[in-house]
C-alpha cells in the first residue's frame, strides 16, 4: 500500500518534520494509538526535563504500539502534537526525523498547559493504516 506526500506551492512549506497532507488507500487496518508520554514499560518517566529524551521515548512507545499491530513507522499517516512549550519545536523535529521517514505523516502541534503529570513535556497520538498482507 502506497503513502504518498502531498505538496504544493499553493500551501505554506511545513516549518518541521511533517507533510502538507498524507494520502493513503483505505486498505488495510487502522490503528489509533492513544496519547503516548515519556512513560517507560516500569512506569518511569523518561527524560525528565529533556524534551529531546522525552520525545524519544514518545516515539519508541508509538513504534512498539504500532508493530504490535503488525505495522512500521511508515505506516504511520498522521499524528497529534500536544507540548508544553512550543519553543521545544526545533528539539522536538530533531528527534522526530530521526524516526519518520518521506513520505512525512501529516501533523498537528499545540502547546498545552497542563498534562496528566506535571513533568511530561510532550504528548504524541498516531493512526497508522497496516496494509492487508501484513498480519499482526
């Protein structure tokens, strides 16, 4: 199943590590991961402080959520942003390109004010669509 990039230069050039749009065939099975913190397996906070650790850890958590379904980061169609300051942007890019390979799933980033603990500084929730000749 083909993800395919959409940009034009009828839109603004994404500032970060995303596409102007995704497109995907709706074959296939989808997977909504929910919000995944800086929580690791034993229920320790990754990172503390560091968003660059926190975003890692984000991301390894959607990864092993995703192949449990049977799927890859290049699944991955679309995800949601939420952090605590939005000047983490940059930092939070950095890390994402280092999981998120074109073509980019779409995205939305928003700065909160307040998450379920006061110590997590990103929040990242996922649908990634896993093609049919891929079982779980």
């Amino acid at each position: 199943m083909a993800k395919q990039e959409i940009s034009t230069p009828n839109l603004r050039k994404p500032m970060g590590h995303f596409s102007q749009a995704t497109v995907i065939e709706a074959s296939g099975r989808l997977v909504f991961v929910s919000g995944m913190t800086a929580r690791r397996p034993d229920g320790s906070i990754a990172g503390i402080g560091d968003v660059s650790e926190q975003t890692r850890q984000v991301c390894e958590n959607i990864k092993t959520a995703v192949e449990l379904a049977g799927g890859t980061l290049a699944d991955v169609c679309r995800v949601d942003v939420y952090v605590r300051n939005m000047e983490d942007f940059e930092k939070i890019h950095a890390v994402r390109r280092e999981y998120f390979q074109p073509p980019l799933p779409a995205s939305t980033m928003v700065e909160v004010t307040k998450m379920v603990s006061h110590e997590y500084l990103i929040e990242i929730n996922a649908i990634a669509v896993i093609p049919d000749n891929r079982g779980a």
